[in-house]
C-alpha cells in the first residue's frame, strides 16, 4: 500500500488552474482534433485517388512507353487503388471511419488516465483516498519507479481495483475518477454517445467489424443485424468526435471546481482562445 503522506499541496489563491492542467488538456485537445483532420485529410486523399489510372495513362502514351513493362504494372496498380478508393467513398469511408473510432477510445482512455496519474504527482493528498489507500503494491517494483512512473502505476492497480475496463461507457472514466471528486453529470446525449462509441468500437477491434447480440441488445438504435457489417458513417464519426469533446471539456470545468473558478462561465466569455467552445459543446482552438 502507499506510504500516507500530509498533504502539502494548496488550492491556489487566485483560483488559477497549474500549467500541468492546462498543459493535459491543450495536448490532449490538440491530439483529438491532429485525429480528425487526418480523418479528413485522408478521405480527400482517398478521392484523389480515382483520377491517377488517367493520370498514368496518359504520361504513358506522352512518353512512348505503352508497352513498358514497367508502365503496365503501374497502370494496373493505379487501377486495383482507385477501384478500392471508389468502393471506400461509395460505403462512406467505412475502413478509415472504423480505424478512427478505435483512435478515439484509445485516446479516451489515455486522456482520462493521464489527467489521473498527473492528479496523483501533483497532488499529494491524492494519495490518501481511500480507493488508493486500499491498493496492494509490491514495494519492490514501485520503488524502483522514477514519481511519474509510480503515478501510472498506480493508476493502472486503481484500475484493476475497481474494474474499471469492465465498466461500460463513461462509467469506464468516471469510476477511476470518482474517487479523487471529480466525478459527476454530463451534458444531455453525451452519454448515450459514449456508450455507443464503445460498444461499436469493441465490435470494430473484437468481432471483425460484425455486429454480434451484444451490440444489437445495447444499441437497438443502430438497427443493425446479426452479423451484419458496422459501416461507420460520416455523421457517425462526428457524433463521437463531438461527445469526446463535450466529455473533455465537462472535465475541465470539473477540474475548475476543485480549484475554485467557475470556468463554465469564463468559457461563455472564452477567456482563452485555445479552449473555446463551440455551439455543441465541443472545444477546439481558436483560429
């Protein structure tokens, strides 16, 4: 168990969130919106695609080389990728769309993780929660850590105690957060979103893309059948993009509270551009 340590850590005077908060949440806010552009960025890539067997073609007969080798083996490569890319736009992206909804739990996961291993560094009353208190650590192992190393170890033994990658949804997060009070309600939809999220993720990574009974007994919403394909749609994508953002910065306004400010209504008169929300609730930097 964890040495019991006096709290030496004080909530600023001034209200004023530390840089290692700050410094969480900007990086974690600048990797969610790095995932979709890519997103984007690839979906118009993709698109291109379908215009190169001209392209080849053409080069082809400019330079005399129609009966190269080498050229017909180009051509036949372009002609095999804008196939795919038009079979891809035609579905609505549903590889890339796939890809990016496993993207986006994984950096859930280490979102929430993260924000809860650098609570425990900074924090030294952290430590003595009773959640934490009760951990069994092996000292041999744990001392050996340099501090931010324990800080993730000990999340990760929080985890196991409490069963947290059991936990469906936002509970997944909001039972590791609980423990450390900042734990609490989410904007309307946005749990619901959370849940579908992960449920059609663990399909993605766990079922080959197929919905199984699970699914269709947890979302009936989606209509899908058994076995049937989960096509991951545009509006999809943007709906859990969305609630990610939505959790984001409802954690951050959580966070505000355990240092005294009120950042629900310093958002209103977005005090700082790099965390400003939008209409849906979703932060994103300012341009």
């Amino acid at each position: 168990m964890p040495t019991k340590r006096k709290s030496t850590t004080k909530v600023p005077a001034s209200g004023k969130l530390p840089d290692w908060i700050t410094n969480h949440f900007e990086d974690s806010l600048n990797s969610h919106e790095t995932l979709m552009q890519i997103v984007h960025i690839s979906e118009r890539g993709i698109g291109v695609l379908r215009g190169i067997p001209k392209a080849v073609k053409v080069l082809a007969e400019v330079k005399g080389e129609n009966d190269d080798p080498s050229s017909a083996k180009r051509l036949e490569q372009a002609e095999k990728e804008a196939a795919l890319a038009v079979a891809e736009i035609e579905k609505g992206f549903p590889v890339l769309h796939g890809l990016a909804v496993v993207a986006l739990w994984s950096w859930l996961e280490h979102f929430v993780k993260g924000l809860i291993a650098l609570w425990l560094l900074h924090r030294r009353e952290a430590i003595n929660v009773a959640a934490v208190q009760k951990l069994r650590v092996k000292l041999g192992d744990y001392l050996q850590l340099q501090k931010a190393e324990q800080a993730h170890f000990l999340v990760e033994l929080l985890e196991q105690e409490l069963a947290s990658p059991l936990k469906r949804g936002a509970n997944r997060f909001e039972s590791l957060l609980e423990p450390f009070g900042l734990s609490g309600a989410l904007p309307d939809g946005c749990a619901q979103k959370l849940f579908e999220l992960q449920q059609v993720r663990n399909v993605l990574a766990h079922r080959n893309g197929r919905a199984d009974r699970r699914l269709r007994a947890e979302c009936p919403w989606l209509k899908l059948k058994l076995n049937q394909p989960v096509h991951v749609t545009r509006e999809m994508l943007h709906a859990y993009s969305s609630a990610t953002g939505e959790f984001l910065l409802t954690l951050l306004y959580r966070v505000g509270d355990a240092y005294g400010t009120n950042l629900r209504v310093k958002s209103e008169k977005a005090p700082n551009p790099s965390l400003k929300p939008t209409a849906t609730g979703k932060p994103v930097a300012a341009a």
